[in-house]
C-alpha cells in the first residue's frame, strides 16, 4: 500500500468514525481531504454524500452521490441513499428509479425493498408498497419501522377501497401489523395510535378508544393522537371532550404556525405517512390547523358557543383563506348571530371560490330573506334547487320568499310539500334556521 492509499485510509477511517458519532461536520471535512487526495474515490463522495443527508443538505447529498455513481455505476447502496434523499426532498419518480436501479443489481436487498416501498406508499401505490415491505418482513418478521409502513399501507388501502369486503380485509391487515410491532415494543404510541385509526373505521369504538388513550399514555404530548381522539369523541357525541383535545393540539404546536403546509382526520393518519416518522418533516401543515380550527369551530358552534365558533373560524382563514367551505361555516354562524351581512359577505366569498355550493346559495338566501331582499333570496333559493333538487331546505326558503313576494301560494304549497318528502330535520344546528 502506497502512502497516499494510507492517508486516503485514513481519512476514511476517521470519516466514518466521527460521521457514526454524530459529528458530520468534522466528517465532511475528512472526507473532503479524502476527495482533494483522490478524486476518483467513490468512497468519499459516497460518504460525504451521506454526511450531507444527515445535516438535511438534500441538495449537496444528491451531487454527492451522483459523482460516486459516475465513478462507480454499480454503486448499490448509492442508488439506495440517492434514492432515499429523492424521496425527502419531494422527486419521488428519481427516487423510485434510483431504488428500482439498486434492486436490480441486488435482487436481495432488504435495505432496498424498504426503501422502495417506502417511496411507493408516498406515491399512494399501496399494493406494491405491501409487497415491497413482505419482502423485507419476510427476511426479518420483527422490523419495527416496516410493520409500521406496512400497517399505514393496509390503512391506506382500506380507505381507497371501494367495496366493503377489501375494505374490512385491508384494516384487519393493518390492525395485524400493529399488533405485531406492539408484542415487541408495548409503548409504542403511534401503532396504538394507528391501531385506533383501524378500529375506528370498522366501527369498533370501544378498542379504537382503548388504544388511542394508550397512545396518550405512552406519549403525552403526541399531537396526531389528540387529534384522531378528538374526531373519535365528535363522532360519539362527546362535543366538549373533542374541543378540549383539539385545544390540546394546539396548546402543543405553536411552532406550526410558522412552518410550510398537510390535512385531515383519521385522516392526518392517512393522509401523511410522513408525519408518522419522527426523521421527516410534516408537509402542509398549515391546512392541517385549518382543519383543526374548522372542525373546533364546528363543535363550539354545536354547543352554543358562537363567539369561539367565529374566532376558530377566523383563524382556520388565516391558514386557509381560499377555503370556501371554512367561509360557509363562518357565515352560518353570522346567521345564527342575526348578523346578516357579515353572514352575506362571506357567502359572497365562498360562492365565488365554488360557486356550485348548493347549501351556501341556501344560507345566503335565508340572510337576504331575514333583510327583506325577497327578489334576491329568491334568486338564490332557485339556484340552490336547481344545483341540489334534494335540499330540503332551499324549498322552504322559496316557498316562504314565495309568499312574502305576493306570488301564487299555490307554488309556496308546493314547494312546502316538497319539503316534506324530502324529511329535512330542521334540528340540524348546521344547517340554515327555519324561517
């Protein structure tokens, strides 16, 4: 061995040592020397490359491991380590082609089959994903991360199902998986959490209320849980309970207001696999506190509390502000506070965002009519008829609008009649008041 194969040895060698201590930046600066010696070893860019992906330099990552490829096309773990920081920075087709790459040069990688399903989970092709990560489980049954993958790929599957049966079959999968990941690690919060998702959706409320105050237990400050908790007791009617869990959540995420965009419900379980894994980090989450402040909203609205109801509302549009259906809501509210035109201005806003919302051309025409614009209600009880001919509703406010404007009473009759077929409950809280 010369003396310049020795230094280059060297400085590998100290490298992988500090990188492996967690000391990158002095990891890079060896094997950068490295790279000065020799510029043709694939190692070092491969190392560094590596470095660089532990810092969340995906960018110099990326050059990195693309020199040592040139160098060295059969680089496999290159094409993995390439492939995996393609996948963070949002190139999910390179990121795939990368890993389809390194499973053909090695057909047994487990390390590949990983990290290929895990790109194929974020491209929502659940069914490959599951065959990637049985690979893996096949060789080693007990990996804690891919019964995880696996699990959220089943979850997944199951609410893309279209028929029942497959549905069924793909959240007991799921709920296979997580039981399996928790025989061996019995605290871990996000397969309890998860588990709940899957219990949920077969309508098995007691144990999705088990495992997701499990979840709790095993982390107290686990915001996901306190979200999916909270949709769990709006859906059985505990209305102040799932205020008091989405508060929780934001009582614990105030840096989230400052950080880039995700969305929804047992939903924020499925909708982003990457705000499951404490190593990546969570896209769009600012519609996720829309959704948050929408659905609080809902529920203080449902309970009376019409000032917290429009401040929740007022905030979820700070996040959101193109959401039609956020300013709907608002402008329920405004109705139900008799401020009708705050309660129009927003209708206004959310018909010219989707100007095919049959309820919001209702609720506006309920406001025009309580400000005696009986033309203009009219006009807008028409038009919500004519987009939705089974909106119970609409057909009173015309039928009422009818008779106020001195028009035939035969066609308010019946448009009341029609109302009664359609069985509206006028109870909904939701929903525009009887006139």
């Amino acid at each position: 061995m010369t003396t310049q194969d020795r230094q280059l040895s060297d400085l590998l060698k100290i490298g992988i040592e500090q990188a492996r201590l967690g000391y990158f930046e002095a990891a890079i600066a060896q094997f950068s020397q490295a790279i000065a010696l020799d510029q043709a070893c694939a190692k070092a860019f491969y190392n560094r490359g590596c470095a660089h992906r532990d810092l969340g330099r995906h960018g110099a990552a990326i050059d990195d491991f693309s020199v040592a490829l040139r160098l060295e096309p059969h680089f496999t773990n290159a094409y993995i380590n390439r492939g995996s920081v393609y996948r963070l920075a949002g190139q999910l087709g390179e990121a795939l082609g990368d890993l389809d790459r390194a499973i053909e040069l090695q057909p047994a990688s487990v390390k590949a089959y990983g990290n290929r399903g895990r790109i194929k989970l974020d491209l929502e092709d659940y069914s490959g994903a599951i065959a990637d990560f049985s690979v893996v489980l096949a060789e080693q049954p007990k990996f804690a991360k891919i019964l995880l993958w696996r699990g959220l790929a089943y979850l997944k599957q199951g609410a893309h199902a279209a028929l029942a049966e497959p549905r069924r079959e793909a959240y007991q999968a799921a709920i296979g998986d997580f039981s399996r990941l928790l025989q061996s690690q019995p605290h871990h919060a996000e397969a309890y959490n998860y588990r709940a998702v899957a219990y949920f959706q077969l309508r098995n409320t007691y144990q999705a209320t088990l495992d997701i105050n499990r979840a709790l237990d095993c982390q107290v400050d686990y915001a996901e849980a306190y979200i999916n908790r909270g949709m769990l007791r709006h859906e059985l009617g505990d209305f102040q309970g799932a205020i008091d869990d989405y508060t929780t959540v934001l009582e614990l995420n105030p840096a989230l207001q400052d950080r880039s965009y995700n969305q929804t419900l047992v939903g924020l379980a499925l909708d982003s696999p990457d705000a499951t894994l404490s190593e990546d980090t969570p896209l769009n989450l600012r519609f996720r506190l829309a959704d948050l402040y929408d659905s609080r909203g809902l529920l203080r609205a449902q309970v009376g509390d019409m000032e917290g109801a429009i401040a929740d509302y007022t905030l979820a549009l700070r996040f959101n502000p193109h959401s039609g259906r956020i300013l709907a809501n608002r402008g329920r509210v405004f109705s139900r506070q008799e401020d009708y035109p705050a309660a129009i201005a927003d209708f206004d806003l959310a018909l010219d965002i989707n100007d095919g919302d049959a309820l919001a051309y209702c609720d506006r025409g309920y406001a025009l009519y309580f400000l005696d614009e009986w033309a203009m209600a009219l006009d807008d009880f028409n038009r919500a008829i004519e987009i939705s001919a089974t909106l119970a509703e609409a057909y009173i406010g015309r039928g009422h609008t009818n008779i106020r404007l001195g028009n035939n009473a035969a066609l308010a009759m019946d448009d009341f009649r029609k109302a009664l077929e359609l069985s509206w409950d006028s109870r909904k809280p939701e929903r525009s008041r009887p006139l």
